[in-house]
C-alpha cells in the first residue's frame, strides 16, 4: 500500500505517518458490556476514519484501471465491483478469464 501511495506523490512525513497510523493496529469487539479479546489487524483499513478510504480507493482505481485495459467493463461502488463482457466467441470467454485471475491475483 505504501509503494501504491509513493506513486500517488504521497511522500516524505505524510507518508511516515500514514505508515504509522497503519502498522501495527488492534482491533476489540464489542457487544453490550462484553469486550473481545484484542487481535491484531493484518489487513484492511480502520472503519470510521478519515483517512480508511484513500487506500481503498486507490487498490479499486487500480484494479479498474487495468481489467479496464483488458477489454473488460467495471463497474464500482462504494466497496462493490461489478466486471463483466459480452460473451461471442472462444476469445472473450478467455479475456474474461484473465481478467478473473488478474482480480484474484490482486486479492491475494
């Protein structure tokens, strides 16, 4: 993520802190007066902040940007993706396969 926010220009303190905010974090649930155990974030933004959404959207243009490259249609919003093609031949079927794995691989 923080390679991806470098080629944004997002650099220098602004990208320590934002490097800081991220790193390390806890997470605890609660429901009414029990709390969890506190568990560590290994991915994900912080729900509710300010700051949570500028690298989601930044993997999302990505991704888009490049199925989009592929001949495939995207449609986004908010956290939801929408990828589809019409289907002709043999050769639109394995374009939409590649844009699947590409969808995966950026998952993984």
């Amino acid at each position: 993520m923080l390679a991806k926010l470098y080629t944004y220009s997002i650099r220098d303190e602004v990208l320590l802190w934002i490097e800081h905010y991220f790193v390390k974090r806890t997470h605890q649930t609660r429901v009414s007066d029990c709390l969890s155990a506190e568990a560590s974030l290994i991915s994900g933004v912080v729900q509710g902040s300010g700051i949570g959404p500028v690298p989601f959207l930044i993997f999302v243009d990505e991704l888009a940007k490049l199925l989009e490259h592929h001949g495939v249609v995207v449609k986004l919003f908010a956290d939801d993706r929408k990828v589809y093609l019409e289907i002709c031949n043999v050769d639109d079927a394995v374009k939409l396969q590649k844009a699947l794995d590409l969808i995966v691989e950026c998952a993984d």
